[in-house]
C-alpha cells in the first residue's frame, strides 16, 4: 500500500477512501488476493481525500493530486461527508471520468439516489460476512481496472460522432 504522501511522486490505481480500519483492512486484504493492490492508497476521511486528489485547500490554485483509476468511496465519513467528497471528483474535469464506486453501509434509498444523482458509477452495500466481502472487493477491482474501458485508455473505442 502506498501512503498518501509518497504516492504524490508514483501514480496509484485505487483510491480507498474509509474512516473504518476494520473495513480499510478487509477491503485491502481482498485487494491484495487479487493482486490490485500494489499501487493503493488509503485516507481516513473526506478532507484527506479531497487534499488527496486536488492538493492542499490552502492554495489559490492548488497543484494536481495523483491521477486514480479508480476510487472506492465509503459514504459516511468524519470531516467532509462523502457525497461531498463525490460532488467534488464529479465536477471538476481533470477528475470526472475516475470511476468512483460508493462502498458503504448504508442502504437508505435517499442516499442511492443522491450518489447515483451526483455522478457515481456503481453503488454497492458492504456485505457484512467477511467472505462475501473480500469477494465483492476483489470483482470489483477486477472489472474497474482489467475489464472496464476507461476514455483516453490506449484501444479505447472511438467516441460516437454527433
């Protein structure tokens, strides 16, 4: 796993983004018997991830954080809520087309609509059975990073004319 810091000079694949280390350790664990997660990076909260992703707050115009391919994003989070965190990655261009799957406890519908309203690109509930959730982890960064044909990828699919 790499750290938030030391990953602003390699680029990383997966975004974790989960106050709950017991959750953050499952799912990288799942990761990780996959084989996705030599280039990972986990923050806490939504300001870590956001300074993460965009650079210090602070600044008047804030340097690029590193590029994700893809960011797994836990809902209820101290400091900036995730839906914030969402709405942020959604709206800017440099960072919109990162695929972001929610990754939470949460099955309240209002929240399901609300993700899905902002821009996220799957929405899935954290299985409570261990298993089931190393599982869910681990298809996930297989379809995100293996199967999944991101815009601008190299053999990525001519856009449609209009």
């Amino acid at each position: 796993m790499t750290s938030p810091k030391s990953s602003r000079l390699h680029p990383i694949e997966i975004l974790l983004v989960e106050d709950n280390p017991h959750d953050a350790e499952m799912a990288m664990r799942a990761l990780q018997k996959h084989n996705l997660a030599n280039r990972l990076a986990w923050v806490k909260d939504g300001a870590e991830a956001l300074e993460f992703l965009f650079g210090p707050t602070a600044a008047a115009d804030p340097p690029p954080g590193p590029q994700s391919r893809l960011i797994l994003l836990d809902l209820k989070l101290p400091k900036v809520d995730g839906l914030e965190v969402l709405k942020r990655i959604k709206s800017e261009p440099r960072t919109r087309t990162i695929p972001v799957v929610v990754l939470t406890s949460s099955q309240e519908e209002s929240d399901i609509v609300r993700s899905y309203a902002a821009g996220v690109n799957s929405y899935i509930v954290k299985p409570v059975d261990f298993d089931k959730f190393t599982e869910s982890v681990g298809q996930l960064g297989l379809y995100w990073l293996l199967l999944n044909q991101p815009p601008g990828k190299p053999g990525a699919n001519t856009p449609l004319k209009t």
